[in-house]
C-alpha cells in the first residue's frame, strides 16, 4: 500500500525491512532518507492522509484478531498534530476531503460495512452507510459522494452532507454492475479529481499471453520532449 503526501512531494509506504509490516516514507524523487514514520511490534498498513499532511490514518492486525484503525501525526509546517484518537476495530479508513470525518469498514455487525466517524472526537459518532456488505470506501473530492465496494464486489455510491453541524446521507445507489479486479487487500480503484470517472483494474481474458503488468515512471520528460521535438 502506498500513497502520495498532498503535496506529491513524498511517497508513504508499507514495508517490511524492519521484520513486520511498518509505515516509512520516503522523497518522491528517490533521494535523502527513507524514514519510519511509527515503529511497532504490530504489523500496520496506510490507507489516507489528510488534505493538510497533518494526520496519517491506516490499521494494524495481529493474526487471528480485528484489524484497528490506528493514527499516526505527521510533522508539516503548518498542519497541527496533537494527540492522536484511540484506535478503534476497523480497516481502510479514509479522510473526508474536509478532514472532518472518517469513512472506513468493520465487521461490528456480523459482516463488513461502511461506516463514518467525526475526525478527531471519533467516539462522538457513528453512522452506518451500508445496509448489504461493503468495504474500501472512497470520497469524492468534492465531499458530496460517498463510494464503496458494496457485498457483491459492485461500485456504490451514497450523496451525504459533510458541511453542517452532523454527517448526514441518502440512500446507497449502484453506479457500475461490472466485477472488477481485486488483486490485493487495498483500496484497487480510484475516483476522479470531478468525481465523473472511476479507474479500475479489469481481469485479463483466460489464456491471455500478454506481459505481467507494469508501472513506467518517468522524470524530467520536458527534457526528453525538447530533444525529440526541437524548438525554431
């Protein structure tokens, strides 16, 4: 698992150098130091950050016990930290574009479903968002959409209000019908930055012959764009 810091300077990750799954991050150009960003005996995993850099949030199992939403407090100039919320059973939490509430799934009723909590008084809250399995829960950037992976693996959505005094929501509405690929215990879709489009990971035919797929990256491409199409 791995994210961008908000200002796409540094990379945070999940890595296993230390003996057990911990939480590093490192500059997005490859230099300096990577840095632990919390040592712990617990394996731990990210799953967001929010808008300020200010707080990390991501969760820790043990084996044959629930994972945890836990919190990590990020130095940033600017952002403030303070103590971090006690965790709480739960997984893939993700911060409300606002940084005002959280959205994540846990098991507390039997099955896997979406619920939020205010951001940081996380025990002064709970709304449950789905009615019929979900898990990873994503928001659109406009924090007026609520989307997850509801009990059959299909995209849902739910319109809540996360400007007034409480956290209100409609009712759930399946946006896409199609399975898609889930090929690892994270998040594996995203929303667009206009909250129109959905990337995702479509499973490859039976008897494909194709390459394992791969992630290219490159840097300084101005560069390689003035060499191959010189300016007059």
């Amino acid at each position: 698992m791995s994210l961008w810091t908000p200002d796409s300077r540094r990379i945070i990750f999940m890595s296993t150098r230390s003996g057990v799954s911990n939480v590093y991050e490192h500059a997005a150009g490859g230099t300096g130091e990577t840095t632990r960003v919390a040592a712990s005996a617990t394996p731990q995993w990210p799953t967001s950050i929010m808008a300020d850099g200010s707080w990390l949030v991501g969760f820790d199992q043990l084996p044959r016990t629930e994972p945890n939403v836990v919190f990590f407090p990020m130095k940033r100039a600017g952002a403030q930290g303070g103590s971090a919320p006690p965790p709480f059973k739960g997984e893939f939490a993700e911060f409300s574009p606002s940084g005002r509430y959280l959205a994540y799934s846990a098991s507390d009723s039997g099955r896997y479903e979406v619920y939020v909590r205010p951001f940081p008084y996380v025990d002064r809250g709970l709304w449950q968002v789905s009615n019929s399995g979900a898990t990873r829960p994503a928001w659109a950037r406009n924090g007026r959409e609520l989307f997850y992976l509801d009990g059959s693996n299909r995209l849902t959505k739910v319109d809540v209000e996360t400007t007034g005094p409480t956290f209100t929501m409609g009712r759930p509405i399946r946006i896409l019908d199609s399975r898609y690929l889930e090929p690892n215990p994270s998040r594996h879709y995203d929303v667009s930055a206009d909250g129109r489009r959905f990337l995702m990971l479509k499973e490859g035919s039976a008897g494909d012959d194709a390459a394992p797929a791969s992630i290219v990256v490159v840097l300084n491409w101005t560069e390689e764009l003035k060499r191959l199409v010189p300016t007059r």
